[in-house]
C-alpha cells in the first residue's frame, strides 16, 4: 500500500493548505518504490516531480519508470525538456520554477530554502531505505521539516 497518495483533493492548489508530508520508512528498494508511488500518483492524474540531487539515482529512477510495469505508461521527462509543460512526470535536480502536485524527494540532504519550495506542492514524499545511514539522514529531514512548522508523517512500509 502506498501511504497518504489518497487524501489528494483533484485540482486543489498548494496555496489552499500546507503540503502534507510524508516518510515511507523500512523500504527494501528505494527506485521500486518510487516507482509505485509515481505510478499510483499518476492513476489518481497528479503531476509529479521526482527530485535527486545525484546523477546516479536519477538516471536510475529514469530507467525504472520506462521497465517497471509492462502495463502502466508512465511518461516523465528530464528537466530540462521542450516537453515538460505536457509530460505529467518531471525528474529534475535543482527545484524547477513550475508547481506540481506530488512532490517525490530522493535526496539525502535537506534542500536549502525547503519550506519556500514545499509552499509549490500539496503532497510530499520522501523514501527511506533500510539501510542505518539512510535512516538516520531521514530522521534530520523530518525533524529540520517539524521545527520549520511542517506535520511529517512516518508510515513503516516494509518489516512490520
């Protein structure tokens, strides 16, 4: 089950409400789910920023979105591209000057001016692997997100 990608109310700006944000916990491979969650955004007809800072994990996560599912057609592109304003899934590495309404962080590190950014989304989703570091990292994000006002979630996904 993909937590908290329901509560979206079709067409509702992120100026109506602060973005809601939520931590997918204990997930055993951090590119498959993201794959579901963008998957799932899209059948609900969310526009996606899937956000990585590092190179690596973009092109990863790009390559998962065209394998993952022989049923589902998720179109994304890479910012920058002529075909953004139509694609509906965006993989960016800086925060672009456009909206969407999910936002899908896999970055390690907080983002430098996060609260003026997250103001642009309604949704937010950071994904959390098993492995210790990465959960530690985590755990900095969520707490740097509640003391700057933020009401972070933490859903356990795998283990439990």
């Amino acid at each position: 089950m993909i937590h908290g990608l329901g509560d979206s109310v079709p067409g509702q700006t992120a100026a109506m409400a602060p973005p809601s944000i939520d931590f997918h916990f204990n997930v055993d491979h951090r590119v498959t789910h993201a794959c579901r969650v963008v998957r799932k955004a899209h059948a609900a007809g969310m526009t996606v920023l899937v956000f990585a800072s590092d190179e690596q994990r973009r092109a990863q996560i790009d390559l998962a979105l065209w394998t993952f599912s022989a049923l589902d057609f998720l179109p994304h592109v890479t910012l920058p591209s002529p075909l953004a304003e139509r694609t509906p899934i965006w993989l960016a590495r800086t925060p672009p000057p456009a909206s969407r309404q999910l936002l899908l962080l896999l970055d390690d590190e907080i983002q430098p001016r996060f609260a003026e950014w997250f103001a642009r989304f309604t949704k937010i989703v950071e994904v959390v692997c098993t492995d210790a570091e990465d959960r530690a990292r985590a755990r900095l994000r969520f707490k740097a997100y509640r003391d700057a006002g933020f009401v972070p979630v933490a859903h356990e996904i795998g283990g439990a």
